[in-house]
C-alpha cells in the first residue's frame, strides 16, 4: 500500500507523487507518515519535507504551512516549497549569513521573522547538500534528522 503526496503552494503543485513514507517538519519536530496513518490535520514549520519511493528519497525545502493525512493521502499546503535543483545555493549562503548577522541585532518584534528567514535559507541548503551528496552515491542524513513512526 502506498501513500499519495501532494505539495501545493499558492502558485503551483511542487510535488504529486506515490510514497512510501513521508517526513514533515511539524511544529513540534518531525512526523512520519505511513500507510494506514490515522487523520491527521497539522501545522508545519519551516525545513526539510522528505519522501521515499522505494529506494528513491527526495526532499523539498519547505516555508510554513498545513498539511492534512487521511485515507493514505498526504496533502501539504506551504508558502513556499523548493526541489534541490530550484535552490540558489549561493543566494541561500548569503541569506542565512544575513539572517544569523539580523539575529544580533533583532527586537522582540522582528526576532520570528529573522528566525523564519534563517530556517528557510538553512532548510534550502540542507535539501541542496543533499541532493549532491546522493548525486555522489551515497544518501546524506544530518545527524540531528530522525524519523519518527506516529503510525496508529
């Protein structure tokens, strides 16, 4: 049994594909979801979306957004969502130096905007890491990245 993974942004669906299992960055840390996942409604924080296809693992870099699991189908609804090869990695270098410099300097006001700002830019880099690291032969995982079975 398969699940059915959709990523929709406003402009356009990033990804309509079959799998396996899916990681989303949910609010309180990584979900994994498998066929036969009771209902879920969840928000998403910004970072890594990964899905597995048989041996195929592909991540997108994904902004802020909801996602909703039922009857093996894995809709997210993001602001933003980028494959490996859509990501600038020179310009994301330079936006998450820029977020870590506005981090020292941010008020109480601006603080979670900077800190989304420096999730994306580190979210954008890890998906383009990880892309040439499998590229290369070899599927890359940074060590804090667990999946986590919330099958019921």
């Amino acid at each position: 049994m398969k699940l059915k993974l959709q990523v929709v942004t406003p402009t356009r669906t990033v990804a309509a594909s079959e799998a396996d299992q899916v990681e989303l960055p949910g609010e309180l840390g990584y979900l994994g979801i498998l066929p036969g996942h009771t209902p879920l409604i969840t928000v998403l924080k910004t970072g890594v979306l990964t899905y597995r296809n048989g041996a195929d693992e592909r991540s997108l870099a994904i902004s802020a957004g909801f996602a909703e699991i039922a009857n093996d189908v894995v809709t997210v609804l993001a602001d933003q969502a980028e494959e490996p090869a859509e990501v600038d990695v020179p310009a994301a270098e330079r936006e998450r130096a820029q977020a870590e410099e506005d981090l020292k300097t941010a008020s109480r006001e601006s603080l979670d905007q900077v800190r989304t700002r420096l999730e994306l830019a580190q979210a954008r880099l890890a998906v383009a890491r990880r892309a040439t690291t499998e590229g290369a032969g070899g599927a890359a995982r940074s060590p804090t990245h667990r999946y986590t079975d919330t099958h019921s």
